[in-house]
C-alpha cells in the first residue's frame, strides 16, 4: 500500500514505529507494516510504498494515519511504469534500451505503423512471459535430468562399492569361519584319532588279556584233565597190577598147592 503526504521527518526505517505509535486504536503489532521505498510526487509530496497483510490493508482502508502533525490517507499501490518504446514494465522510454515493440502485435515497429488485425493482437510482456516460462520448464527439465543422471551415476557407484564392499566382509567372513571350522575339524579328527587309538590299544591290551586268560583257563583245564586221566590211567594200571598180581599169587599158591597134593599122594 501508498501512504501519501508522508512528513519529512519519517522515513522508511522510523515509519512503522511511527504508525505503531500513533495510531494504537488499530491495534497494530510488530511486523505488521513493512517499508518499502518511498518516492516523491509531481507536486513534491513524499509517498511511502509499504507492504501489509490482508488484515491490516483492510484497517488503513477504513481510516486515515496520524503522521507526526499530519492526517496521512492510505490506497493501494498501483504503480505500473512502461515504456512506449520496447512496451516492457519497470523503467521509461527516456531509459530504454530495447527494441522498437508495438504494444498492439508485439511487432517491430511503432504503434503508428501497424497494420496487424485485432485477431493477432499480442503482448510482448506475455508472449515474452510464455517463452520465459518455456525455458524455466526446459532449463528445469535439463537441470532434473542431468541432477537424475548424476544421483544415478552416484547411486550406482555407491551402490556397487556397498557391493564390493559386503562381497570383501563375506569373502573374509568365509574365509576365517572356513578356517576356524577347518581348524575346528583338523582338532575334532585329532582328537577323535587319539579316542580311537587310546581305545584301540585299551581293547587290544583287554582283548590280549581276555585271550591270554581264557588260553591258560584252557590249557590249566587241559591239564587237569590230561593229570587226571594220568592219575586214572596210573590208578587202574595200579588196580590192574593189583589184580595180576593178588590173581598170580593165587594161582601160583594154588598150583604149589596142586603140586604139593599130587606129590603126597
């Protein structure tokens, strides 16, 4: 918004203070006003350009301002300066550097020399508009596509060293699990090979012991067996000769006896 008929003594920095100050019934807070510039007016009035919310336009609408000694009214800012020359906004022909434009076709020549039908009529300001937002959108387009091209290169990248990255952990995670199991393994086969020696000369030595024991039952055995066949043989040899003898003497008594007889007789 303008505020017109600005006392001297306020400028842009001390403006909203002033207002603030002044003018307490609008209920005003810090931030609500904010200065802009201010420029002079043909009769060399000072106007003050000031930036406001919704609310707050709505307030200086409906009163005017207390300024130092002076009652100072309130409007919108319309201040739209073009050039006749190049019809762009923001500046004077006196400073334009442009082209000769018709403001009617947007064509290079003055408004006089037109000749164009009201259906091609045309603002430079738009179509300039248009052309810039064209290549806002193309220069966008480029700048997401080369930004997407490069994330994606360096994505990959990244991606790829997390990859070789995981695969080297794995491979070197392998490599000493592989070792420790191999380790663990060789110490499992050593000591099941020591278990197996350990208990194959305990069975050996218990095997040779049981063999050896049942060997001399056996033979003790045997040879009480084959003493007592000899004592039995020896006892009925002894019997025998008993009998051959007892049966002998018998006998030959008998026959002396016999003799004897036969001699008497």
């Amino acid at each position: 918004m303008v505020i017109y008929n600005v006392p001297q003594d306020i400028n842009v920095e001390n403006l909203e203070e002033s207002i603030l100050t002044q003018n307490p019934e609008l209920g005003l807070i810090q931030g609500d006003i904010v200065s802009k510039f201010s420029y002079r007016s043909k009769r060399g009035l000072i106007n003050m350009v000031t930036e406001v919310c919704s609310g707050t336009r709505k307030k200086l609408l409906r009163t005017k301002l207390k300024l130092g000694w002076l009652i100072c009214s309130t409007d919108d800012c319309l201040l739209a300066r073009r050039s006749f020359k190049c019809s762009r906004f923001n500046h004077r022909h006196e400073d334009c550097r442009g082209d000769e434009t018709c403001p009617l076709c947007a064509g290079g020549h003055k408004l006089k020399e037109c000749t164009a039908p009201a259906t091609h009529y045309k603002c430079i300001n738009c179509v300039c508009k248009y052309v810039c937002v064209c290549m806002y959108v193309c220069m966008s387009m480029y700048v997401c596509m080369y930004l997407y091209v490069c994330v994606s290169v360096y994505v990959g990248m990244y991606v790829c060293m997390c990859v070789y990255v995981c695969m080297y952990v794995l491979i070197c995670m392998c490599e000493c699990l592989c070792r420790y199991v191999c380790m663990y393994v060789c110490l499992c086969m050593y000591v099941c090979m020591y278990l197996y020696v350990c208990v194959s000369v305990y069975v050996c030595i218990y095997a040779c012991m049981y063999v050896c024991t049942y060997v001399c039952t056996y033979v003790y055995m045997y040879v009480c067996t084959l003493s007592m066949y000899v004592c039995a043989c020896m006892h009925v040899c002894i019997v025998v000769c008993m009998y051959v003898c007892v049966y002998g003497c018998m006998y030959a008594y008998v026959c002396m006896f016999a003799v004897t007889d036969s001699a008497t007789g």
